[in-house]
C-alpha cells in the first residue's frame, strides 16, 4: 500500500466515529467514493426473491418489458418504496430495475446523495433522491406501502 492510500485509510477510518453525523458522512463518501456500493446486510442475489416474492403479494405484475439498465423486468407495481438511509446501496436500483418505478431514496448526506442520483439520473429516471434526515422526515409515512431500511446507524 502507497503512502497515498494509506493515508487515505485512515481518513475514512477516523471518519467512522459518529454515525450520527452529517460531516463524517459527507467526508467518508468524499474519500472513499460511490461508485463501489456498499451493502450492510445482504447483496441483491440474496435479497431478491424474499423481496420481490413479498412485493408482488401488493399487486399482480403486468406484462413484462425491458429495463431502463437493459435487463428483463421481473415486475410491475405501483408500490410506493421508501429507502431511508439509503446510502450508497444498490437496493433501490435492482428494484427499480426490477419494475418497482416509485423508489424514494433519501440520506442525511449531501454527497451520496449527489453521487446516487448522478449514478441514476439517465438509467432511472423515475427515481427520486432527496436530502434529508429520517428522524425529521418531510414525508407522510402513512402514503406508502412499502418502507424499507438498508441500515439506521444511530
């Protein structure tokens, strides 16, 4: 390892003190990036069919089309999915890809954020990136039909 790059890791490692805050967030995805997701539980092979078998019980897929990221959509609902938190997590992409289109993304970070929907922008364009800090959320939680948390760090 460089000096460079290890420099660079202890950075990030000192930016891992408090999860409870904007700063240390935005400095952790400034050094370390969004392009190499992170996943705090399970990846998608494992996540898919529980989620998608437990989405499809809301309402009966239509007919099947391609993706905007090219793949074969699986499903189609008018779910409405809250990721909280979302981080950098690929969730919301593999459902959207999957046919599920009202995906709401929101984190406390600015720079992930700005990363996701940068990511997004042209491949899903129905999806929706927002600043924000779950604890005082500007949504009606009562609306959806579907919250999903990839990881509350508290």
């Amino acid at each position: 390892m460089g000096k460079k790059e290890q420099q660079q890791q202890e950075e990030l490692l000192k930016t891992l003190g408090d999860f409870t805050s904007k700063d240390n967030w935005d400095k952790f995805f400034s050094i370390r990036g969004t392009d190499d997701s992170f996943e705090w539980y399970a990846d998608w092979p494992q996540l898919r069919h529980p989620l998608l078998s437990h989405l499809s019980t809301h309402e009966p897929p239509d007919s099947s089309s391609t993706s905007a990221a090219g793949g074969e959509v699986e499903a189609s609902s008018s779910a409405q999915i809250l990721v909280p938190g979302c981080r950098n997590s690929r969730l919301s992409e593999h459902l959207y890809d999957a046919g599920f289109r009202d995906i709401s993304n929101i984190d406390f970070s600015k720079v992930v954020i700005s990363e996701m929907l940068r990511r997004n922008v042209r491949l899903r364009p129905g999806m929706r990136w927002r600043v924000m800090d779950m604890t005082s959320m500007q949504v009606c939680i009562n609306e959806l039909s579907q919250i999903y948390t990839i990881c509350i760090c508290m």
